[in-house]
C-alpha cells in the first residue's frame, strides 16, 4: 500500500515546516501591532449600583 511508505510525504512534510519556521515566522512576528492594549490609571473606585427593590 502506497500511502503507509512514508518517504515521498515526509519529506515534504518536513521541508515545509523548515521553510515556515526559518522564512515565515520572522516576516510575520516583525509586524507591529497597532492597537496593543493601554495601561489606566484608574483613581476612582467604582460605585455600587442602587438597587430599588433590595
């Protein structure tokens, strides 16, 4: 059975993950993100809520 003999695709199988991890990963972890999350100074502590029925 042709499709248990791993050489023709492991092959390929490898070397594709070669060319992801040493050409790809760099260009694409080099972006920069343009809305990274902001640290808040946040003074006030927030009020409890007024429940009418309690």
């Amino acid at each position: 059975m042709p499709q248990l003999n791993p050489g023709p695709w492991f092959f390929i199988f490898m070397m594709s993950w070669l060319i992801y991890l040493i050409i790809l990963m760099p260009k694409i972890s080099s972006f920069k993100m343009f809305n990274e999350p902001m640290m808040q100074n946040i003074k006030n502590k927030p009020q409890p809520w007024n429940w009418p029925w309690t």
